[in-house]
C-alpha cells in the first residue's frame, strides 16, 4: 500500500530530525517514509547529509581489513615454514587395520617419499596463498605505470585507444 504525499508535518519532522544529525535511514525508520523520499525531502531544503562519518567508518574498515590481509599473509609464511621443517624431522608411521582392526605404529627418522611430497605440496601451497595476498596489496606499481603512460601519451597529443573499436 502506497503512502500518501508527504505533508508539511512530516516535511518539517524529516528536516527536524536531519538537523539532528540523524542519518538518511534513522530518518526513514522514524518516519516511516522511504529513504528515497528523505532524501529528496532534504534535497528539496537545499541540504545534505554529511557523508564524513560515512567515510570515516569505510576508511576504519578498509585499515581493519588490511591488518587481516597482512597478518593472514604472515600466518601462511610460518604456516609454510612449520610445514617445511616437517620434512626432515623425526615422524611416527602408523596404520589401523586387519581383521582386528589392531594399531601398529614405527618412528622413522623422516617422512617416506610420499608423505615428503603431500607435505611439500600442503608447503608451497600455503606459500602461494601468501604471494596472492601480496600481490593483491601490491600491484607491483602497474597503476602508475599506467597512468604515467597515459599522461605522456596525452602530453604527445595522442588520443587512447577506444576498447570498443574493432580491432
């Protein structure tokens, strides 16, 4: 069910509540009008909601998210480093089975070939986990490169090639 136009009462209860610093959403949850209609509301006023705590909070997120990046970066490093050094230390072989299903075990100076190579693989995968993160908090200088390019070739009177012509 549709509401109906917005009347001066509510026109001056969005414009009361904006003035409080109250966000384009609290305003619609209070009054029961859609956010699109708040902010036309306001618009119409001539005034805007203030974007800097929105900001702020994308930018805090961002930092947060970085610190995870990094240290789940880290974490795969040592994760790949613990894996390594498995491979030349002393290891129990072991095995359930027979009829009995009975446990029989023996230490081994290092892993047999097999367990060498799946611990290898486990290694080199957590290292390369950690090079992908890195690689995506780096690009290694490409958008600049980029830009650098894009602005000779401007500075050259030279016009970028369209991505949609056909080649």
């Amino acid at each position: 069910m549709a509401l109906p136009p917005i009347s001066d009462t509510d026109r001056a209860l969005i414009l009361k509540l904006h003035g409080e610093g109250k966000s384009r959403n609290d305003i619609a949850r209070e009054t029961g009008r859609a956010a699109a209609t708040v902010t036309k509301t306001v618009h119409a006023a001539g005034l805007t909601f203030d974007r800097s705590k929105t900001e702020a909070a994308t930018a805090a997120k961002k930092a947060d998210a970085a610190a995870l990046r990094a240290q789940l970066e880290l974490d795969y490093l040592e994760d790949a480093q613990r894996l390594r050094r498995q491979l030349w230390e002393p290891c129990i072989a072991f095995n359930f089975g027979g009829k009995d299903n009975t446990y029989n075990s023996t230490e081994l100076d290092e892993p047999i070939f097999a367990d060498k190579l799946k611990i290898m693989q486990a290694s080199t995968s957590a290292a390369n986990a950690s090079l992908r993160i890195e690689a995506a908090r780096n690009d290694g200088g490409t958008a600049a490169a980029r830009s650098l390019i894009t602005d000779l070739a401007a500075a050259f009177g030279f016009k970028p090639a369209d991505p949609d012509a056909d080649a």
